[in-house]
C-alpha cells in the first residue's frame, strides 16, 4: 500500500475535520479503528477509492481487507450496468447483521448509483443502517460527511453542480508499479445509451501543472505504468484557459525524466485526431496501443446511439493510426443488440472486427439505463436472439486473437513483468497490450525485460529474455 500524504496541499477545513474524527473515536474508545472499501466498475472508480482510502487512513482508520473486521465499511457503486446494482444492493444488505454485532461501524455509499436520485432515496429510506451517502462530486468532503455522521444524523449529499476539482487530496494507492491518474472527470457527451453525463457531470479538466506534478511524484515512488483516465480522455483540456490538449500533455508527461510507460483510457472516436496520433508515434514512453471504443459497425446504430462518427469515419481513423505505427495496436468495446437494431446490423459490426483486426474486444449484450434516451426505444430483438449475435462475434474475436498472436511468435517485446507466477515463472504485458509468459529469477520483478516470443499454447504467448 503506497500512501501519498498531501496533508499541506488538501483543504483545510477537512483536515480539520478528520483531526476531529481522529480524537472523537480515541475519546470512544475504538482501539485501532478499521476501514474496508469495496470498489465496483471502471477504472476511475478504483482511482477514486484509492483517495478515498487516503481521506480514511488520515481520519485515523486502518485498511483491512477483512469486513468483519471493519468500523467504517464503504461501497464505491457502479451505474453502468444493472448486474453490478443488483450486486451493491446484495451487499449493503449484508451489513445490517455487521452493524447489530458492531455498534461502532459506519456503512457508506457513494459514486455512480448514489448520485442518481431514486437510488440515493431507496438507499436512504429503505437502508436505514446505511449512516452517509454522496454522489461523485463530493468525495473530498469524506472527513466532514464522517465527523458530521458522528456527531449527529445521516448524512445525504448528492450535488452534482460543482465544477471545482480539489487537488492534493491523500491517497493510497493500490500498487507500486502499475497506477491510475485521472486527469479530467464527467463527460459532454450524451451516448443514448450511457448514464455517465448524469451521474458524472460535465466534463472538468486538471490543470496541468497538477498532473505532471502526480506524474513526477508517482514516477519517484516507483511506478514504472502510468495510466491516464477520464471518461473520454481525448477532449482533455477542451474549453479551458490553459491552452493545453491531450496531444500536449501525452508530450509534458513523456518528457519526465525516467523509465516508465504510459497508456491511457477511455478515448472516444471523434475527439481522436491527427495530432494525437502524431503524438502517440512521437513519444517513446506512450505504448502502442489504443482502446477505441467504436460500439457498433453499423452507422445507422450509431447514429441511434449518438457516437457522432459512422464507420466509414471509423475505419479512416484506424487507417491513420497504422500509416503512422504499422505495428499498433486496438483493442476496443462493443454494445450487442442495442435498440432496434438487425441482424444485418449486428453484420456490420462482425465485417468491421474481421477487417480491423483488434487484439482483444470488450463486448455486452445491451442493458437498459433507467433515465438514457436508450432505455425507451423500441427494442424488438429479443434476448435470445442476442445472445447468439453475441456468441457469433465471440467465436470470431477468438479466431483473430488466435491468428494474432501466432504472428508474434520470433518478435522481440519490451515486457514490464508484473507477476510472479512461482518456480522461477513470471509474466507482464508488451508495449502492444500483449501478455507474455517468461522464465527469469527474482530481480526481473517490477522491472522492463526484452523478451523474445518463442511459441503460443493454450491461449497464451510463451518467451525467453534476451536481455
């Protein structure tokens, strides 16, 4: 656990507040107090836990990955899809057994489902052992929302208007050699299908000087990946007064001194540009590889869902990319079956895998989003049918993969290893996104190693360092 201790740059009305957290739970006695985060959805949700796990170690808590052990229990939700709701409200329930055997503990839920109104509600009238609730944008405030809990009433705080972006809040880490960076929040974009813009916000960028001085601390602590995050990473800076786009800040962050790498997610298509691009190919640290969401093949869906480009657009982006890095590489996500949508659609989003040729695909038959424009179009597919357009498309990602990653076999990798697999075994991912397996001894842990791809079984690639 990597703890960042930003006590002089966090604001200080909340240290004051967690000063007097720390003194109100020695005053009653809770020897050694204990918190448990549970985390679901993206990327940016772990991001946020991590702060938040900041917030509660300087309020005076302990982590445990232990909840029965826990004083201070908190819920990090997810909004995107229904199976991830149905799981928080599964698990907040199971708290209420926690708190009648403790009565010490604090329950919390916070992110994308407390943000939207009805569930903040059900949560508040239907939970009543769940002590705090708030929404995205209120997350520094976590000292006061746990000194005012303890001082008097639940708390209930969903505002979503608030365009500041508080720096220097503490955080610890999850990690000590891959780790998250946000550098903006919320999203402008308005998918039909997708509840980020409203529990999210508009988008809000970092400056950038306070991003390269994250970069710089993370990169000294040792962090050899550095993944930058924002609901569409590519509008970075849009709209701001400092003049800096995401072109720019992939070339600030490239120049920091030291070996490490970066990669960045979640870009969106039409903020993709020729001078990113540049950028990718230009900056020795920026990995080959790009996830690019492209939803659908089928230009008439993509209209439907709002995407803003058609898959003419979408195949010229890929073109550029490869005229300028003929080895990067795409991964990419796709929405199955969204309303109205054909057979003959669902082909067009099969041609456009087979011909882009992705490495890997993250792929979801379409769930419904009380409160998108989606959630009311006419939907006459039925689920079955789906689930074989579903199928279809995972047997042929598989026979690209496979084909993929025979054709590495004899290449020569730059390997962060990342694990250690036992009997002198390890594994880490390439420069492309690729995951190789290799034999080595201990000193190659946390460290980038070359790596010659020597055979693929069983679904994955097998090498030696050479160097």
């Amino acid at each position: 656990m990597n703890f960042n201790d930003n006590l002089t740059g966090y604001l200080p009305e909340q240290r004051a507040f967690a000063s007097r957290v720390q003194a109100l739970l020695k005053e009653r006695e809770v020897a050694n107090p204990k918190a448990h985060i549970v985390t679901f959805g993206c990327q940016q949700n772990v991001s946020d836990s991590e702060r938040i796990k900041g917030m509660l170690i300087l309020c005076g808590y302990t982590l445990t990955e232990e909840i029965t052990e826990a004083d201070f229990i908190l819920f990090n939700t997810c909004a995107v899809r229904g199976h991830a709701e149905d799981r928080v409200y599964g698990n907040v329930g199971a708290t209420k057994k926690l708190k009648q055997a403790n009565p010490n503990l604090m329950v919390a839920v916070c992110g994308c489902m407390a943000q939207q109104q009805s569930v903040a509600d059900k949560f508040y009238k239907s939970y009543p052992y769940v002590d705090i609730v708030f929404g995205t944008q209120q997350y520094h405030r976590l000292p006061e929302f746990i000194y005012r809990r303890m001082t008097s009433k639940r708390v209930y705080e969903l505002e979503l208007d608030n365009k500041e972006i508080v720096e220097n809040i503490p955080i610890s880490r999850d990690g000590k050699l891959k780790g998250w960076l946000p550098i903006m929040y919320g999203c402008n974009n308005f998918c039909t299908y997708c509840i980020v813009p409203y529990v999210r916000g508009r988008e809000r960028s970092r400056d950038p000087q306070e991003i390269i001085k994250e970069a710089t601390n993370m990169i000294k602590s040792g962090f050899k990946e550095i993944m930058l995050l924002g609901q569409n990473v590519n509008s970075y800076g849009k709209g701001e007064s400092h003049g800096v786009n995401f072109a720019k800040l992939l070339r600030m962050i490239n120049d920091i001194e030291g070996d490490f790498r970066i990669r960045f997610m979640t870009s969106h298509p039409k903020d993709c540009t020729e001078e990113l691009l540049d950028a990718i190919r230009d900056c020795e640290k920026v990995e080959r590889h790009i996830h690019l969401p492209f939803q659908s093949g089928s230009s008439k869906i993509l209209k439907q869902m709002n995407r803003r480009y058609d898959r003419e657009g979408y195949l010229k982006l890929i073109k550029a990319a490869r005229d300028r890095m003929p080895d990067v590489e795409f991964t990419s996500d796709i929405i199955v079956g969204f309303p109205g949508e054909t057979y003959e659609d669902f082909c067009e989003t099969l041609t456009l895998v087979k011909e882009v040729k992705f490495t890997s695909l993250f792929t979801f038959i379409y769930s419904p989003r009380e409160g998108t424009p989606a959630a009311v179009m006419p939907d006459p597919a039925s689920r079955e049918e789906k689930g074989k357009w579903f199928n279809e498309l995972l047997i042929a990602q598989d026979e690209i993969s496979e084909q993929l990653n025979r054709s590495l076999i004899g290449k020569e990798m730059r390997v962060l290893c990342e694990e250690d697999l036992g009997d002198g075994v390890y594994s880490g991912k390439s420069e492309f996104y690729s995951s190789v397996t290799f034999n080595g001894t201990p000193e190659v842990m946390g460290n980038f190693v070359t790596v010659r791809v020597e055979k693929y079984e069983n679904n994955t690639l097998y090498g030696t360092i050479i160097n």
